[in-house]
C-alpha cells in the first residue's frame, strides 16, 4: 500500500483520531497523577472552597498549592463538580473533559469528517502537551470555536453563552466577539450576550454573599495587574513565559524593553482590515479563515501564551491547511509551520538545540506567525474565492 493511501486511509477512519487523541491525552494525566504534576488542578479544586468559605482567591495558600489562582470568581464556581470528588478521580476527570469539549468542538466544525480527523491527529501531541499541564486550554480553545459554529448556524444564545464562558476562565476568549459580523441576527445576539453576562457575573452568588463577590472582583482585577507586569518581567528570563511574536523578537535581539503594544496594535490593525471584506461575510471559506486569524492572534500577540496554550493555535494552522489547494508552496508552509508550532519543544530536536536554541528564542511562534500572516495575504487578495468546501454540516 502506498504511503498516500495509507495516510487517506488514516484520516478517513474516526476511530483512529479518536483514539490516539484521547489515548495520548490519557497517558499524559495518568502520568502527571503518577509524578504528583497536579498543581495547576488543585488551585482550580481549591478555589471553589475558598469562594464558598469566603478567603480570598488570589492569596498565596503555600499550604495547598504554589503559584496563584488568576481566573474569575465565576470560575470558581463551575469548577464545583470537580471539587466535590476525590482528587485523583477529579484530575482525571478535569483532563478529559479539557481534551473533551475541544474534540467535540473540532467535530462541529463544518468540514469533512476526514478533514476534522485530520485536525485531531496533528494536533494530538498539543494536546498531550497541554494535558500534561493540567489547565485549562482545551476548553479555551473550545469556547472559541464553538462561539463560532453556534453563531453561523444562527444559534445566538449558545454562542453567546461559549463566549462567555470562556471570558470568565481566560479573557481574551472575548476575541469570540469578532464573529459577531457573521451573525443575521445581531439585536438577538447583543440581548444574549447581556444575559450570559449577568447570569455569571451573578452566578458564584450560589456559595458566597453579594459583599464577598464585588470584593472577589475587586481582588480579581487586581491579581490580573499584577500578573500582567509579572509576565513582562520575567519574559526575558523564563523560557516558558511570552513564547509569542513580541517574545521572541525580544529574545533574539535583546531587547528587554521593547513594547508589547508595538507589535499588538500593528497586528490589530492587520487583522481588522480583513473585515473590509464584508460583502463576502456569507463565504463559508472566508468566515473559517477569520476562525483561524482569531485563533493564531491570541497564540501569536497575547503575552501570557505558554506551550501549553498552544493547542489554541495548532488545530487553527490545520483547519488552515485543510482549506487548501495542495500545491508544493502550500505543503512546505504547512510542514514548516506544523514542525515549530508543534515539535519544536519535543524530543524531535536535541536536548541542546531544543533548550539552547529553540526554548530560549521562543521559536516555537514562528510556525502561528507564518499561518497567520499567510490568511491575512490570502484574504487581502480574495484567494479564499477560488477555493470550497464540502460540509457534512447544515
């Protein structure tokens, strides 16, 4: 059998995706559970018993956990199902569903099956990765692009509500608004969105008084300040930290100083104009590009990006490729952009050039950057016209 039809024979078959998706996902929690690798689910666990014992959330518990809990109040409240059963059978089930609702998200997806099977076997070692990590990726990736399927099937209040939800976990999940010029019926959308709003603003107010809550917001916004100089100033030194376009500009020429909003406010300006295309709004090639420009923006410009954030980025450079004519230009952005975005920190490199080179220069952007540079040229020459899909989807 040839290498091509093994490969389509592969991606044409669910069960396969399905299983190294979850299999990876599996050993990765059995072993960060084995290793005692659990921290990042024991501040979620954690924060609801301190939400429901009114202590405040952002203080350092050395006792329970080290490092600090930076998500909303909100937040702490649907953690609860998590937090009421035994830890290790909790962590496990953390994982799963973070690996979980981004699966079911990608199968929503108005694509082939094979083409959705595809996207999960590419992006099975990111989330290996992430679900080693223990926080909350999956389900952010998730929010983002279930804020989009839901909106082009006119499915307002569920969109909205994704949005939402993933605001009140991570902020920049709000980049979901940006599909707000697909929706036909906005006046609906607006109204739904003022509700999901109050109803999780409002919502920890199940465990905890009205007093405690606006401190617990007032507290929140204050931990994210502080986060925000933190993750500024340890960029340089931690490699970790900032593994974004700014970052790795930084690193490269030593320039600890630069301003983030230098890079932000030009990649702002770009991803807007590919909105001037608006009578090509109802192009279902042109709106799963904007997807993906949305994606890949937060990888690319948020400072706060790790590795593990990076299973964001990774289904949106293959949903990308996907959508593509395969010509020999096209192949060689993909690999390339795959390879960095997705196995430059793996042991695919040395241990020297991975943390000598690769690490220590934040070259793992490079492969989001490229993608996201290549949509925005192709949207601004109209080449999303020539192409199609074919959808499974209504």
């Amino acid at each position: 059998m040839k290498i091509k039809e093994l490969g389509n024979k592969i991606i044409s078959n669910n069960k396969i995706a399905t299983t190294i998706w979850f299999g990876l996902v599996a050993v990765a929690l059995i072993g960060a559970i084995n290793n005692h690798a659990t921290n990042n689910f024991i501040i979620f666990k954690q924060s609801f018993f301190h939400l429901k014992n009114g202590t405040n959330l952002y203080l350092e518990y050395v006792k329970e956990y080290w490092d600090h809990y930076y998500y909303s109040p909100s937040f702490a409240a649907l953690v609860m199902p998590f937090s009421l059963i035994p830890t290790t059978t909790a962590t496990f089930a953390w994982g799963i569903f973070d690996a979980g609702l981004l699966y079911f998200a990608i199968r929503q997806l108005p694509i082939l099956s094979k083409y959705q099977n595809f996207i999960l076997l590419l992006s099975a070692n990111e989330m290996m990765n992430s679900a080693s990590n223990l926080q909350s990726n999956g389900i952010m990736a998730a929010t983002i692009i279930l804020s989009f399927v839901y909106l082009i099937r006119q499915k307002e209040v569920k969109s909205t509500a994704m949005i939402l939800v993933g605001f009140f976990i991570k902020l920049y999940s709000i980049t979901g608004l940006a599909f707000f010029f697909f929706s036909q019926h906005k006046k609906r959308f607006v109204l739904w969105f003022i509700f999901w709003l109050i109803v999780l603003l409002l919502l920890p107010l199940l465990v905890t008084s009205p007093s405690f809550l606006i401190q617990c917001y007032k507290d929140w916004a204050a931990a994210l300040s502080l986060k925000s100089n933190f993750d500024i100033t340890v960029s340089m030194y931690h490699n970790m930290v900032d593994i974004t376009l700014q970052g790795m500009v930084k690193r490269v020429f030593n320039l600890p100083s630069l301003n983030k909003w230098l890079f932000i406010i030009p990649g702002l300006l770009v991803f807007g104009a590919q909105y001037l295309f608006y009578k090509h709004f109802s192009n279902p090639i042109y709106r799963l590009y904007i997807l993906c420009s949305v994606l890949l923006f937060i990888i690319v410009f948020n400072t706060g990006t790790e590795s593990p954030t990076y299973i964001i980025g990774v289904p949106a450079i293959c949903l990308w490729y996907v959508l593509q004519e395969k010509t020999k230009w096209i192949n060689m952005i993909f690999i390339v952009s795959i390879f960095f975005s997705s196995f430059s920190y793996s042991d695919i490199f040395t241990p020297w050039l991975r943390t000598q080179v690769m690490m220590p220069y934040a070259l793992k952007v490079l492969g989001c950057f490229i993608v996201w540079v290549v949509i925005a040229v192709q949207i601004f020459t109209r080449q999303f016209l020539k192409l199609s899909v074919t959808s499974e989807k209504a």
